[in-house]
C-alpha cells in the first residue's frame, strides 16, 4: 500500500464530493487529480454528493445474452465461454446504478454508457426512468469482427444521455467512431476499452479540471484519458485484480499527462 493510499475511505484532497458517507470502500488511491476506489460501486456511491460531478463515462457489466467464439465455433453463455471473462457480468442491475449516476451528476452536464446491441433497450429504458434525456446513440467501429449467428458484429454502442439542459461545449467529428480495441501486450482487461474514444467525448463535453467519474473502471482507460485532457477523475471497481491493473497504470501516466 503506497502512501497516498489509505485502509479506509478519506475525506480530504479536492475530492468534495466524497463527504457524504464513511463506509465508502477498502482502499483508496488518491494523488492529485485521481481517486482510484477499490469496491462496490453502490458503497462508494453513498459517499458521494449530490450534483457533483461534471461528466460519467462508463463500460458497464451486464449479463450476456449472445454467443461468443471459442476455438473456432459459435458457444452462448450456458456454455460457459463467458465464465473466464475476469468479472461476474451479471453483478449489479441497471436499476441499482444508473439512478446514483443520475442523482451525482450536475445538472446540464453528459452521461455515457457502453452497450452491445442486446442491452440497448434496457440500458435506455432505465436511463429514461432516472430523468436522463436521450441526446445521441454513438458508433464504436471497433475495426474487428466476431463471428455472429446473423451479421458478424463489428460495433459497440455508447448512448449518450443528458441530465438537465443540452449544455454546450465544443462537439466535433461524427457519431461514428473507428477505434481499434487494445490488443495483445496493450491488453489489460479482458473488455478493455480505447483511451482515444473516451478522451475525445471528455474533450467534447467538459472543460479543463472538471471532474469525470466512472463506476466500473475496469482497468481504468477512462482514468487515463482525464489524465491526457487535463480532467479530474474518480473510478470505481470491485475486483481486486482490475483495481491494482488500475492503480499500476495511473503513477506514470501523472507524471507524463497534462498536470
Ligand atoms: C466491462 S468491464 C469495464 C472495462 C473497462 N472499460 C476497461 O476498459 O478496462 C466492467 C467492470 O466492472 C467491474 N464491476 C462489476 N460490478 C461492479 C460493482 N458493483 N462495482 C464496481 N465495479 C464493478 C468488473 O469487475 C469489471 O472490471
């Protein structure tokens, strides 16, 4: 355990909106403009302020109802090609978080949430129950296909929603975005997501030192990405392995990213 990292949840550093709660996890890494929590996103939430935070990004987990490939041939959930994924996918239901996203976030500011096609709906439909307001369903080419029982998928969706007014910042490019997913050696994570796709929706819809948060970190690309734009962040995970993944990869990047 580093310094900057303490047993239990802390109240201190630029991170107001922490305050709220003091069962907010096991561990926390805290340096400068990040805050890396090691628990459930639904504990740390409750330490959370209301209206506090100026963007959320997230990868959620959610159970998988397609196939997927295993040596060559089409296998579905039942036969446990998910099983080795590194996460329990079906942990936490979109009712249970997307609520807390709603009531932490600032009004007139943006939420962002990754889909495969089969969550869509349910995403959405819970996303508009919170109070979120649809802005735009955005396309994540991901420059590979994986084999599927009717078209072989070549995109992830990422719905964008916003809470309170269209708050205007500087949108560019197109709602189609091409993004090779890290592979190999780059790989950390097995869902792994691109640094520049989230970097360039934090570019587009916050300003310099705002603060982003995102629940499921995984192993924290989203996390980079502020580092890169000159953004506050606060993620959350609540596998130990994706944690450390998480805490590993920010020290360096601090040192190199627009402090
Ligand atoms: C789809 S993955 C995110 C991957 C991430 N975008 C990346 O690029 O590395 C979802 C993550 O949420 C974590 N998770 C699942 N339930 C959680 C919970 N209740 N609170 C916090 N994290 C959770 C899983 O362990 C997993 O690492």
């Amino acid at each position: 355990m580093t310094q900057a990292e303490t047993a239990e949840g802390r109240r201190d550093s630029i991170f107001s909106v922490m305050t709220g709660s003091d069962k907010v996890n096991s561990a926390i890494y805290d340096r400068g403009r990040i805050r890396l929590c090691h628990g459930d996103f639904l504990d740390v939430v409750k330490g959370m302020d209301s209206d506090s935070i100026d963007m959320v990004f997230t990868d959620p987990p959610y159970g998988l109802t397609g196939g997927g490939m295993k040596s060559g041939k089409l296998v579905y959930p039942d036969n446990g090609v998910f099983g080795s994924c590194g996460f329990d996918t079906g942990s936490i239901a979109f009712d249970a978080w997307i609520p807390e996203v709603y009531r932490v976030m600032k009004n007139d500011r943006y939420f962002y949430v990754m889909s495969n096609d089969r969550n869509l709906f349910s995403i959405h439909d819970v996303c508009t129950d919170s109070g979120f307001k649809f802005c735009e369903l955005l396309v994540m080419d991901k420059k590979m296909t994986v084999p599927s029982v009717y078209y072989p998928k070549k995109a992830e969706f990422i719905l964008m929603y916003r809470k309170g007014k269209c708050r205007k910042t500087r949108f560019t490019g197109a709602t189609v975005m091409g993004a090779a997913l890290p592979r190999g050696k780059e790989k950390r994570h097995p869902t792994e997501k691109p640094v520049s796709v989230i970097s360039h929706l934090i570019r587009c819809s916050t300003f310099e030192n705002e603060l982003c948060l995102d629940p499921f970190m995984g192993s924290c690309p989203a996390g980079e990405a502020c580092i890169m734009t000159g953004r506050r962040f606060i993620g959350s995970e609540i596998e130990q392995e994706w944690y450390a993944v998480s805490r590993d990869r920010i020290p360096g990047l601090l040192q190199t990213g627009k402090e």
